[in-house]
C-alpha cells in the first residue's frame, strides 16, 4: 500500500508538489525500489525481477474518467479552497466523506464552455496549421461582484482528455497592459512627484512617444543592460506627443505607464494591486519599468476578483468557491462569504471604471461593442512581449469575468510560453482579438434576464499634474521647483512638438480593429514588448497597511473633491 497516494497517481494530485509529473517519477521511483526489495527479501528471484524493465502502460483511473469537461477543474478548485479554509491534507481529502457545496453556476459555466469552444472551433485549424495551432490554451474565471462568488471558470478541454493544469487558476502567464489600471489607481490615491502628494486625475499628460527615454525617481534616466539610456518601447512607432493617461489607457500605450510607474512608486502600485486581492507572490518583484506593462502572473480568477473591486466602487472581497462542507452529518465552519474590505476610496474606483468604459467604448477593446454588448461594461485588454499570451478582463456591475489566451506544450516539464504569432492563420493576437470575443459571447448568455444596472457616476478627482517636460502648464496645479522632482533637462528623450490628443489622422481600413491611424503605419494594443526596465532593481518590500478602514462608500467619507478638480 503506498502511504499518501497524493504524490503517486500519475494523473496528478492536489497541491504543487504532486503534479503529473512529479507523481510519475516518484510512482517509477517506488515500483522498481519494491521489485529490487522483493528480490533481497528472498521473495523474488534476480532473473525475475530483470525481466521487469519497463514502467507498465497506465491505465485510466475511474476518478479521471469521471472528470470530464469541467468537473475536474471545479473539483480541483473546491477541493482546494476547502484545504485552504480547514487544513486538511490531500490525503485526508481522499478518504472522503465530505459533503461540499459549490458556488458553480452551471448554466454561466456551460455559457462559459461554449464560448471558448466556439471560438476554438472557429479560430483553430491544427490539422492544416500544427506548426500554429497546436498547444494553444484557454482559461478563464467569472466571478459575481457583489460577493466574491466564483460563478463559472474555464480550466482547459478536461482532465479526461490528459490535461490536468487548471487554466484558470494557474500562475506564469504574464497578464500584459490589464495591469495598467493598477497604475492609474495607485497615482489617483498617492499622486506623483509633480503632484505633491496629492492623487492626480486622468486628464494628467504624459509623453507618449515611442522610444522615449524612462526616468527614474531621482530625474535620471535607466540605464539598459548596454549602459545607454533605456528607451521603452510601445507596439507602433506614431508620435503621439503628450497625451493624457485617459487616452494612454484607451490606446494602451506603454510609454506614459512606463514613467507613471517611477513617478508613483512600484511599491504603492503592489499596495493597490494586494488590496484588490492579488498575491504578492505573483507580481513582478523586480522595480523596473516592465513592472508597470503586465510581467506579472495572476491567475485568471484572481484577475477576475481583482477587476470586481473596480465593480464594487473599491470594496473587496476574496474569491471563493465553496458555501458550505458537511463531514458525517456535522457542518464545518469557516465556509460564510468572506468579510468585505475596503481598498481603495469609491471615488478612485468609479474613475477607474470611468477610464475602462471608454477602454471599451472607443480603445482596443471595442470589439466587445462590435459584437453587440449593449450592457454599460468597462474592461482592459492585454498582450504580452512576443505574443506569448492575450488577455482581456472586463466587468459590468454584476459580474466580472477574465479571458486568458496563451500556448504552452501541458506535457512539457517547464511548461514554456511559446509565442502565438501565425496562430490562427494571423500575424498576431491581442487581448482586443479572441479574449475579447470569448467574454463578450459568454457576458451576453451569462447576464440574459439580468435587469441592466449602471455604474456609479464617477466623481471630479485629483489635480491635473503632467508629467516633466509637458509642452504646456496645467491650469489646475502649478508645481514648485523641489528637489524631488525630475528637471526636464534630466531627460534623454528627443524633443517632440506636441499633437493634439485625437483627430486630424487618416482614417483605418474596416477590419484593422486595433488600428491607430497613422500614414507611416503602426498599431497599439498595449504589448509590453520593450526590453528591460533597468530600474533600481530589488523587491521594495511588502505593501504597507491594511485594506480595511479605508474611507469610501458605504461606511465612510470620499476624500475625492478634497484632492482638487481636473482640467
């Protein structure tokens, strides 16, 4: 009898150290090590046991079988929220006797099912593209706003077809520019170096030039792995000029986040991202500009919890997935909704939501109007260097739903990102693209006879505090020389004559969707692609204070028109 079959079923167990894998190993590891015993206990003779040389065929277990389409991704996410909750072991979990109940909406997640497999049907051709399309994976997390209740989540085609990595609670696959909100959040409620400590709004101009130079805290530029200036890259070569972070937003211009994140402070855009409920061990500890473009690694679900607390007008409330668990008759406790907290001022999230209505509305993500979303939504989307994963996270007042695309080999041991260019018979995919058209599908089934609801009319905040070399002063706030603040002088980026925000450009051919008009062409949809960061380097230390007690609606003053008008 093997003592803790967790870490021996070949199909994988519950926890990191008990994948597929591993349990292989360790299953070959004891078969033959009970063979080489049988013949020095006297039991087997030598020439027997060499003729033992191959590991036997695997045989389905019954429990795989049975875990088919979802099941076993739903399994394996309740299983584990009741271990997180309880203590219990895998093996403990394995002699069963466990009532549970779920928060899993069956008609969102066969909604949810069918989008993907849809798309997949429509996009996917792996007999005429293998070279392509094969390896390609979806994942995705619904989760319902008012509660934290996961409603649906896809995890991949089934653990039954031997695919037994849940997409949609697996970390490494970078979440691309569906960071930047954290950004934005972080400079309305910290402000930056111009601002003086007051949060700043989103009329606020940045350059957004490709190839511009990025400063760092102290005015002076980051340096590349060269010893050069370090010069971010956006996915097209348009000269912007300044623009405000509204419209670096809607765009998903890399450069304006590149610098914004400096004049912040890495560490409080972690604060804000922690507070909404992402885990510190999926961010990028490293202080360098990427941080700001999405090189960190959530999962789907909790992208999906993270993007609700914008929902909820700042307040937050942990994921979870199961309502109740009964052991022989006796209800354990601990299994309530989680208690909400407060994370950021309602004010900051309603403006958030503001900037990712129109995200939608008129920026990269438009597909979702296009494709005959009338709800009021707002959403962010995300691609990542070398599209090697899309992603597109939105959310109406109701629900909020994540969409990850990426292609990875499920059978390789370090499970590599390989790039999704040619994929589908196109040059590239962005979070605009397949992402966008999975969560459109699926919100439109998921939310049929839901009465529809507004958002939260979003209050005047900040003060309109561009960014150092700004072609002109704001109206609204005027900066005094401080030592804190980078000298326009301290910049390597060429000089630009500054453009007008929107209009005057050539007009896109009908299905260049993500297109910036531009004559010497160029697109953007918020790739991250750019290089290193060169930042100062380092981890800046966990995020100061709790989520809780924050001021904000309900239960609390908005300190929004304190912080100055925008212009």
């Amino acid at each position: 009898m093997l003592k803790g079959p967790n870490l021996y079923n070949p199909d994988g167990g519950v926890g990191t150290a008990a994948t597929p894998e591993k349990n292989t190993e360790r299953a070959k590891e004891r078969w033959a090590w009970v063979l080489d015993r049988e013949v020095a206990v006297g039991r087997m003779q030598k020439a027997e046991r060499d003729q033992f040389t191959e590991f036997p065929k695997i045989v389905d277990s019954e429990q795989a079988r049975s875990l088919s389409g979802q099941t076993g991704y739903l399994v394996d996410t309740a299983k584990k929220y009741v271990m997180k909750v309880t203590g219990l072991t895998g093996e403990e979990m394995a002699r069963g006797g466990y009532q549970i109940k779920t928060t899993f909406q069956k008609p969102r997640v066969d909604a949810l099912v069918k989008a993907v497999e849809d798309t997949r049907n429509d996009f996917l051709d792996e007999k005429a593209r293998p070279e392509y399309d094969t390896f390609v994976q979806f994942g995705a997390a619904s989760v319902d706003v008012k509660t934290g209740a996961i409603v649906a989540l896809y995890g991949g085609p089934g653990m039954d077809k031997k695919y037994f990595s849940n997409n949609a609670d697996t970390l490494g696959v970078p979440v691309g520019s569906t960071w930047k909100p954290y950004v934005l959040a972080a400079a309305m409620r910290y402000g930056t170096q111009n601002s003086h400590g007051q949060g700043i709004s989103a009329d606020s101009k940045y350059n957004a030039n490709d190839l511009t130079v990025i400063n760092n805290r102290d005015g002076k530029p980051l340096r590349d792995a060269s010893g050069k200036p370090f010069r971010q890259k956006n996915e097209g070569p348009y000269p912007y000029g300044y623009v405000t972070l509204n419209e670096a937003m809607e765009k998903s211009i890399n450069v304006p986040f590149a610098q914004l994140v400096f004049d912040v402070g890495h560490s409080k855009v972690r604060e804000v991202a922690q507070s909404t409920g992402i885990l510190k061990d999926s961010m990028n500890p490293n202080d360098d500009a990427s941080f700001a473009l999405g090189t960190s690694t959530p999962s789907a679900i909790r992208m999906a919890d993270s993007y609700a607390t914008f929902a909820a007008s700042g307040t937050h409330r942990d994921p979870f997935s199961v309502t109740s668990v009964e052991k022989d008759g006796k209800e354990l406790p601990g299994f309530g909704a989680p208690k909400e907290q407060r994370a950021m001022d309602n004010s900051i999230a309603d403006n958030i939501t503001k900037v990712l209505e129109n995200v939608i509305d008129n920026g990269t993500g438009t597909k979702v109007r296009k494709l005959g979303f009338t709800r009021p939504a707002a959403g962010k989307t995300g691609t990542t260097d070398q599209n090697k994963s899309a992603w597109f996270v939105g959310y109406t007042p109701e629900l909020s739903t994540s969409v990850a695309l990426f292609r990875t080999d499920p059978n390789s041991k370090d499970k590599k990102l390989i790039s999704m260019n040619g994929v589908g018979g196109v040059d590239s995919i962005h979070g605009g693209d397949i992402p966008a058209a999975i969560w459109t599908e699926y919100m439109k089934e998921a939310l049929k006879g839901v009465p529809v609801k507004e958002f939260p009319e979003a209050e005047k905040i900040g003060v309109t505090a561009d960014a150092s070399g700004a072609p002109s002063p704001s109206p609204s706030f005027s900066p005094s020389p401080s030592p804190s603040m980078p000298s326009p002088s301290a910049s390597s980026s060429p000089p630009v004559s500054p453009s007008p925000s929107k209009g005057g450009k050539p007009t896109c051919k009908p299905w260049e969707l993500y297109c910036i008009p531009d004559t010497n062409g160029g697109t953007n949809s918020g790739n991250t692609n750019g290089g290193p960061g060169g930042g100062t380097g380092g981890p800046s230390g966990s995020p100061s204070g709790s989520p809780s007690g924050r001021p904000g609606r309900p239960g609390g003053t908005s300190w929004g028109t304190s912080m100055g008008t925008s212009g």
